[in-house]
C-alpha cells in the first residue's frame, strides 16, 4: 500500500490525520514542526521535516491548509507536488478552497495523469476528533470513487455534490447560510430584549418554533448567551468562505441576503480585536446597538 502525505495540522488537520494514519500508512507535514511533532507523538503517523523530499512513493496527498493560495503553492509552485507525483496519483484537497482555482488545480493535475478531489469538511474540531464530519465532495466518479476509504476515516455524511470544484463552492455556501443564521437570529434577540422579551426566553421560543436553526440550537446556548464565544472556527475564516460565495453569488445577479450579510459582518469586524471566533457575530451587533445579549457582557 502506498503511502499518503497529509500536509496541514492545524485545529482541523491533526485530529483527521490522526484518524486518518489508524488505516492508512500516512506521513505528515505542516509548516510548525511542533506541530508535526504533536501528530508524530501520539500516532502512528511518520513526521516528514522537509516537503521537497516528498513525492515518490506517495499515492495520496492530502490537503488540509487555509487557502486557495496555500494549496496552490503547495500544488504548482516552485518545486510543487504535481510535479513530483507519480501519474496516477490522488489528491484529496479537503480545506475551503476557491471553486475557481479548484477547477484549475483539478485540470492541471488531469494533465499529469493525478486524480483530484475537492472534499472540504464540516462539523467543527469536535467532529474532527470523532470522525463524525460531513464531507462534500467534487470531482469525477472514478476520483470519488478512489478518494472515498480516505474519506470515510474522518467522514460520517460524505455527498458528492458534482464535479471539480463543487464541493467547495457547496462548503462556501453551507457557512453563508451558517453564518447568516447567526445574524437573523441575532437581530430577533436583540429586538426581543428591546420588547421585554429575556434573550434566553426568545431563543427558547426559536428552538421550539419554525425559526429553528444550528445557530438557536447550538451556537446560543454554547458560545453567545453564555458570553464564551468558544466555537474555535475563526470569523476571519468564516468571512473568507462567506467572500467566496458572494463572488458566487453575484453571478446570479439577485441575491440581496448574501450581499447584506456579508457587508455587515465585514464591516463589523473591525470592532472586534484580533482572533475573534465566529460567533462574535453576536458581539458586532451588541457593539452597533447598545443592547446586550450574552452574560459576559461583552456588548
């Protein structure tokens, strides 16, 4: 069995290349050595120190890293992988990446013989550690096909959504609306309080209701109403996925909630300091109100 090289081992990588090294022969690498260390220590993962030694004997890369740009350095820049790879390799690229330079990545790895797969990943570090993640998946039915074992090592719901570069534009889309959620149920709560109505009692009164949402059931109680904005997926990462599918977006020519949404919590970020989590959501609006929410008094 050939090896799999797993580059990124941030908050979502290591655990996934963890689990994923307990059935595959998996080498890792990151840009922290400590980092590569950490995985190496408690699992049956191989460090690799220097990725410009990396490519022969590899049959699947693997891709966790924070942008487009980082995968593409790694793909196709000086010395990239594609270059190095033998043909009929895999690459699985699972981070939030740009539709658009997927397709391209997939067409240039096509031209070397490479299978590429874009499967980014939801779920959040918890499902991370538990291999309970959903995967949206692009790419050809014979790629899917291969990338599928990988997959399922970190994935609980795995859909194949479509072609090169769909899986991303479906996981820019998923935090859209994510985010977006977050902000409508926002707004009723501070409404709410101005109305008498307690921010707990109003996301109760959601939660129980057709205004129901991942954000009312997890995200308030968890990180907002408790003041701890803890979720650990940044705002900053949340605002790239939600650039992206605004770019998508404006393709479509009528689409003012995606345009709203995205202006607002671009322009509020500025007020929040640095590494805020996503669900500082709820703090933009405290700032831009004056009205409190949570109970750590952040507003």
């Amino acid at each position: 069995m050939s090896d799999t090289l797993f580059l990124g081992l941030g908050r979502m990588g290591a655990p996934m290349a963890r689990l994923h090294a307990e059935r595959f022969p998996t080498r890792v690498f990151d840009v922290f050595p400590a980092a590569v260390s950490a995985v190496a220590d408690d699992s049956r993962a191989e460090p690799v120190a220097e990725l410009a030694a990396e490519g022969a004997g590899i049959g699947t890369v693997i891709l966790m890293l924070p942008t487009s740009a980082h995968v593409e350095e790694a793909l196709v820049g000086d010395g990239g992988l594609l270059d190095r790879l033998d043909s009929g390799a895999l690459v699985i690229d699972m981070g939030s990446s740009e539709p658009a330079s997927t397709r391209s990545l997939a067409a240039a790895a096509a031209g070397r013989g490479i299978d590429y797969v874009d499967a980014p990943v939801s779920g959040g570090i918890a499902k991370a550690h538990t291999g309970e993640l959903t995967i949206m998946v692009g790419g050809d039915e014979n790629a899917v096909a291969r990338a599928m074992p990988h997959l399922e090592t970190v994935g609980a719901s795995i859909v194949h959504v479509g072609p090169a570069g769909a899986g991303h534009a479906a996981k820019a889309l998923n935090n859209l609306v994510s985010a977006t959620n977050i902000a409508a149920a926002t707004e009723a709560v501070l409404v709410a309080k101005r109305y008498g109505i307690e921010p707990s009692s109003m996301v109760e009164v959601l939660n129980a209701s057709t205004g129901m949402s991942q954000a009312t059931q997890v995200k308030f109680p968890q990180h907002i109403l408790p003041g701890t904005y803890a979720s650990k997926f940044a705002y900053d990462l949340m605002l790239k996925d939600m650039a992206i599918a605004r770019r998508m977006a404006d393709e479509v020519g009528f689409t003012p909630v995606t345009a709203a949404a995205f202006d607002a919590l671009s322009a509020g970020r500025g007020g929040l300091g640095e590494h805020p989590d996503h669900t500082e959501i709820a703090r933009v609006y405290q700032q831009a109100t004056g009205i409190t929410i949570d109970e750590g008094q952040h507003g």
